[in-house]
C-alpha cells in the first residue's frame, strides 16, 4: 500500500483506490493518470495499492476476492481504505475505486464485493466482476482467456454473480462508469458490453440516451436512467487501454463540479 496525501488534505476527505494495470505498481500508476494534481486542487486522499503476484495483475479470480469478507487482494484493499479512514478521519461516504486494465478489473470486483465500502467506481478496459471466475489466474498470458475475449451472460446472470458475492445485502450499491476501446483485441470492447448489462442489471436502469462526440470527437456515451448511476463510453480507434478522463470521472464521483 502507497497512499498520497495532499498538502491540503480536506477535513474528512474523500479516498479514491488507485489500481494499476498488470505488470504495472503504485509508483507507476501514480504517473499514471493526473488525478495527484486534482488531490492537491480538491483535497481528496489516493490509495495505490499495488500486487505483486501473477505478473502484478489482481487477483479478480479467486473466490476470496468475489466473496464479502472472503480474502484475496479485495479485503487487502477493504483493509487499505479502513486504515487510510482512521488514520485520516475520512468520509466514510465518499470512497470510490478507478482503475486501467487489470485494475479496472479489479474496480468491477471491490464494486461487486463491497458494496457497502465503495460509493462509485471507474473501469478503464476492464472486465464484469467475476468474469475470471472459474479461470486459474488473470493475466495476458494465461492460458485461458475466455473472460477477457468476451465471455457473455445474460444480465440477470451477471447480476447474480454480484448478489451471491454478498448474500443478504439489500443496501446501496456502488454507481459505476465502464469506459472502452473498440479497437482493444487483448480485452475485447464486449467485456465493456458486458459489465454494464451486469451494473445495468444490479442498479436497476436501462439504458435511456446515447450521444456520439461526448466527451470527445472519438467517443460515444451511454446514459442508463438519468446518468447518475450508470455510464458507458466507447471510443473508435481506440486501442487498450482506454486513458483515463479525470475530470469526467471526478465529476461523475461528484468531487468536483
Ligand atoms: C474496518 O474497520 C471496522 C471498524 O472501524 C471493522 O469493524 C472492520 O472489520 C474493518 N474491516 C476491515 C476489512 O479491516
Ligand atoms: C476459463 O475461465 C472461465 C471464466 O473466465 C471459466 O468459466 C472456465 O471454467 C475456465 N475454463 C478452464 C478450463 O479453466
């Protein structure tokens, strides 16, 4: 665990989970995205976790990360966000999860596992929480790639791999934004496709509207209900990963206007 707090720090600040792409660490995805420069503008406290296990991919597989309280790297990172909330007097309220690759897969699975801790997540060319379930391990050189190249279910499927993570759990679920590449073959565009049949499924909204050109000329946005719980985006030609947009991403969060 690496964790940057702003000179500033807000008085209960908000926390955002950092989650490097495999093969990266916390030191490389802290250069990663603009989001330290944002932190020291507004205040809010970023956790790098970092793993350095299976070519330092997450563990989105096993049955301790897609379960409540179960184990695997996601109560590592449920850990990581209860230290940084004590030791900061954070907000509880406000801790949401981002992530590129194999950390946006790893974002669907906090999303998924704990729901109580994350109030919205980011993926950037990710995959459904569970996708890898079943599957060995999750890295680019598995031997198995089924989840990646564009495992399907229906959404009431995929809804359900989010429930029985939890069973019993009838509170708030996290809002989520699923950003894609159409042009990525090494995580195809329909696992994007597929996280947000599976957040659609779980947040209870459809999809409503879908503008070209938002945020930018190579992308497209879906809007599931009003926005506010569920958004997609897609950009043609665009390969993996997907960059990060931070302010749309912070605006989403709501941490900046
Ligand atoms: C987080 O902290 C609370 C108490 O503040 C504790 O009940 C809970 O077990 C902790 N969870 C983890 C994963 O450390
Ligand atoms: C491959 O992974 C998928 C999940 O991504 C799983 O359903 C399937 O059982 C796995 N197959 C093998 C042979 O491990």
């Amino acid at each position: 665990m690496y964790i940057y707090v702003p000179d500033k720090v807000a008085a209960k600040p908000a926390v955002i989970v950092a989650l490097h792409p495999c093969g990266g660490n916390a030191q490389q995805w802290y250069g990663g995205t603009r989001l330290p420069s944002y932190a020291d503008k507004n205040g809010f406290i970023l956790i790098y976790a970092g793993t350095p296990n299976m070519n330092n991919c997450w563990d989105v597989q096993s049955t301790g990360s897609l379960t409540h309280g179960q184990g695997g790297d996601a109560l590592g990172i449920v850990s990581m966000v209860n230290y940084t909330l004590n030791k900061y007097s954070g907000d509880a309220s406000k801790v949401f999860v981002m992530g590129s690759s194999s950390g946006a897969m790893m974002t669907n699975v906090m999303a998924g596992s704990y729901p109580d801790v994350f109030e919205a997540g980011a993926a950037y060319s990710g995959t459904a929480h569970a996708c890898f379930a079943g599957a060995p391990s999750a890295t680019p050189m598995s031997p198995n790639q089924t989840c990646a190249q564009g495992l399907t279910h229906t959404p009431e499927q995929w809804g359900n791999f989010v429930r029985n993570s939890y069973p019993g759990y009838t509170g708030r679920r996290p809002r989520m934004m699923i950003a894609h590449g159409l042009a990525d073959t090494l995580v195809r565009p329909q696992c994007a496709r597929e996280a947000l049949k599976q957040w659609s499924n779980v947040l209870g909204v459809t999809l409503t509207k879908t503008s070209s050109g938002v945020p930018s000329s190579a992308y497209s946005q879906e809007i599931y209900g009003d926005g506010t719980k569920l958004q997609g985006f897609f950009g043609t030609g665009v390969g993996h990963t997907a960059p990060v947009n931070e302010d749309l991403m912070l605006k989403f969060f709501g941490l900046i206007a």
